[in-house]
C-alpha cells in the first residue's frame, strides 16, 4: 500500500479496457482514452480486454496504468491481465455492485485530474495460486483474487473433499463444494454461504464448506503462508471453477493445491481508508439483481 508521504506513481502509458459483449462501456473508454490526451498523457489505447495485441503489450510491460469500465467480473479479468506486471487497475463501474471498482460512471471525468496528479493512494489486496493436479501432474495454475471453488457438477448430489492443511488433514467434507477465499472474496461467494466478512487489507486464506452434509460447517481463517490441498472423493461430477470463469472437470482422485501467489492485485483509490466499510453497509442494502434498493 501507497504510505502517507511517498510519492505517487505518475502514469505515462495507459490502458482503457472494456468488455466486448457491453457497447456503452465500450462507447465511454474511448471517451475516458481521449480525455486522458487532452490532459496530455503520451500513450493511451482503448480497447475489449479480450483484445490479444493490448494483453500481449501488457505482458511486455507495456503499460503502467490500468483503467477497467465494466462490472466486478471485468475487475476480476483485469486484475489477472494487470497483476503479474504490477500495474495497479482504476475501475469506473458500469455493473451492478461494484465491490471493487472505486469510480462512478457519472463522474470520471472530475477524477482524472486527480489521478495524473497523483492524488490518490494505492490499495494492495492478496491474491491466490491455484493448482489443479492429477496423479502428480500440473494440469493449470490459475491467478485468483476472489476465491477457487471445488464443488459438484450439474448432478445434485455431494462430493467429499478433504481438505489438508502444510501436509495434516483438517477435515473431510461432505457437501456440496469447498471454497479457498481472500478476503477481497470474503464479500464474495464466501459472504453467500454464510462466510465471515474480512477487511481487504489481511492477507489471509478463508475455508467455507457450501452446504455441508452431517459436517464442518464453520469457516476457517488461514495464515498466508499456509499451503492447503483438497482432493476430491467423487463417483459423479466435479468442477473447479477459479474467480467465477468456466468450470474445469474434476475426476476422482484429483487435488486441487490453493497457496498465497507472488503477485499482488493494486487498485488506484481516492477516497479515504475507510471506504470500505461505507459501501459494505450500502451495498447490504440492496439487492441489484432484483433492480430494488432502499
């Protein structure tokens, strides 16, 4: 995290991206693109997230600035885009909730002086290695900022997981998954099946069981250097399904290996530290998926 009185970063090479399937997200980048420009910034492209020349300048340290209009789920693609660079991410909200997005759509404008200026401070949020591993072979490693889930296919019916923590067993679970969380995810999946609430800044492992059957049904709160191991016990489906993107097929026999990553998600943030617990209460709430708030 950015400490009181060291200097800002100063942005020269700036990224605005957008998700491909959202056209007003994609019409108001190019404006943001633009508007960075005409405040002078040298280097500045608009583009889909998805697009494979600006992800290929990313990964060569094209850039040194991130800014992501969309919902948390382009957060989320972006901060796997981002992190493994260091490049921090500023997200202008055109979703529902925003959990993680720090700018509103209607008044980007007034924070783009700020932030050439350097009037802002850096958040940084741990993030999650997830491993899926069969008979002692790597098949992917994946990025995760929210969580990794192991839970059942589309067959309704529980799977057990054990769940090993630094080489000692903690428990087996019957249920119908298992989740590793940060806590950037606590508010999350993990909030949704009745998970404790954990401030962005602890770099901590949160285990939450998804409906547990005759089991463990508390949470359990990780240190950072914990190396948890779930294998899957199963004569149906299975799935691991890392930050929300499609599910990866489990067999019988599989682990699922989640340990703290080397990279660090940084978002750009105007407002004061305490920002998160003023939208925590806001955002509990409402509802955004029913369109009803109070």
């Amino acid at each position: 995290m950015l400490m009181l009185g060291q200097p800002a970063p100063t942005f020269s090479r700036i990224a605005v991206v957008f998700p491909p399937q959202m056209p007003e997200a994609a019409a108001e980048g190019r404006h943001v693109a633009q508007a960075l420009r005409d405040l002078g910034t040298s280097h500045v492209i608009a583009a889909p997230i998805s697009n494979n020349e600006l992800r290929a300048e990313m990964q060569t340290s094209g850039f040194d600035l991130l800014i992501a209009l969309g919902g948390d789920g382009t957060m989320l693609r972006a901060v796997h885009l981002s992190a493994p660079q260091g490049v921090p991410v500023l997200g202008i909200n055109f979703g529902h909730f925003g959990f993680l997005i720090e700018v509103q759509r209607e008044n980007w404008r007034q924070r783009l002086p700020d932030l050439l200026a350097g009037r802002f401070w850096v958040e940084e949020r741990m993030m999650l290695t997830s491993e899926h591993w069969r008979a002692g072979q790597r098949l992917g490693s994946y990025q995760t900022l929210n969580e990794a889930v192991v839970a059942r296919g589309q067959i309704v019916r529980p799977i057990v997981v054990s769940a090993h923590i630094d080489g000692f067993e903690l428990t087996r679970y019957v249920a119908d998954g298992l989740l590793v969380a940060t806590a950037t995810g606590s508010t999350a999946y993990a909030l949704a099946v009745g998970g404790p609430i954990m401030p962005p800044e602890l770099r901590n492992m949160l285990i939450v069981a998804i409906a547990p059957h005759l089991s463990v049904d508390r949470a359990v709160i990780l240190p950072e250097g914990a190396q948890v191991r779930l294998a899957v016990q199963t004569t149906h489906q299975a799935v691991l399904s890392v930050d929300g993107h499609p599910p990866v097929h489990l067999e019988n026999g599989d682990e699922v290996h989640v340990a703290a990553s080397d990279h660090t998600a940084r978002f750009i943030r105007f407002e004061d530290r305490g920002y998160f617990y003023r939208n925590l209460t806001r955002y509990m709430q409402q509802n955004p998926s029913t369109g009803e708030t109070r």
